[in-house]
C-alpha cells in the first residue's frame, strides 16, 4: 500500500516474477488523460522491464473511469490474458460525483476480477488536486502505473503457481 512517504515506482527489483510469457490487458481510461497516458506509459515500461514483451501487451481505452469495469470485463470475457491493468484518474471537485464515480469503479474492478477468476487490478488515482495527481502519474511520489504492472505480475505468477 502507498503512503505518503513511499514513492510508488520505488520497490526491490528482485521481488518480481519474470513476466515473460505473461499476457497483460490494459484498460486505460482517456477522461484526464494527461494524468492516465502518464500512468499507462509507466505500466507498459514496467511490465517491459520485467520480461513482458510488445505483443504480450494489449491496450484499449474507454471514455472514463466509471467505464473502466466493462472494459475490464470485455478483455476478460476474451479470455486472453493472465492479467488486466486498469488505469484511470478521478479528481474530487465540489459535488459528490466524484465518490460514485471512485465507488462503481473500484466495486466493478473488484467484481470483474472474482467474476473471472482473473487478477483485475485497481490502478485509479483518487487525488484532491490535479498535483496530487501529477505527483503520482511520474513525478515526485512516482507513478501509480508502474505500482499497478507489479501488481499485475505478482498476481499472475500467484494464480500461475496455484
């Protein structure tokens, strides 16, 4: 888990399963996309860095993080992947529209996974400001992409030796 004081790009190298072999789905949501391209970039770059290879990597997008679940869903019904990544960024603003959003997104993410038996990762910032959403889409607490790829492997190597 991320606090305050981790920097979400930092974690020990040698504590990641080998991806190579590994299929990943992203799910990138475009409503802020500044923020979700950022993220997307480090996710790719991470899985890369572990083994994964170009063709084992598909991407798809959606208008927002509220459709992030069936979008999930859609690259999990396809049955080709070990893992989905699922990246999005809603900031709070003056209505209460953020908590539904952040609320059918993480509960739809969740329901995915179990429903499919498949590691459907929650990479949704859930930032106050638009610098707390910089701050964590690579800049000075990292990027909450790669944290999500490492996810991703880690859980698919888990449901792999099980």
């Amino acid at each position: 888990m991320a606090d305050k004081k981790k920097n979400l790009s930092e974690y020990d190298i040698h504590a990641v399963p080998n991806a190579k072999g590994m299929r990943f789905g992203i799910v990138v949501s475009e409503w802020n996309d500044e923020i979700t391209f950022e993220l997307c970039r480090g996710a790719i770059d991470t899985l890369k860095k572990h083994g994964a290879g170009d063709d084992d990597i598909d991407m798809h997008y959606v208008p927002g993080s509220f459709e992030l679940p069936l979008g999930a869903q859609f690259v999990a019904q396809a049955g080709n992947v070990d893992a989905v990544i699922c990246l999005g960024c809603v900031i709070q603003g003056e209505t209460r529209h953020f908590e539904f959003i952040c609320n059918a997104a993480a509960d739809g993410i969740t329901n995915v996974g179990l429903k499919f038996d498949l590691p459907v990762i929650f990479g949704v910032l859930t930032p106050d400001t638009w610098q707390q959403a910089k701050d964590r889409a690579g800049g000075k607490h990292g990027n909450k992409g790669d944290e999500a790829a490492i996810t991703a492997i880690k859980m698919a190597e888990l449901k792999r030796k099980l």
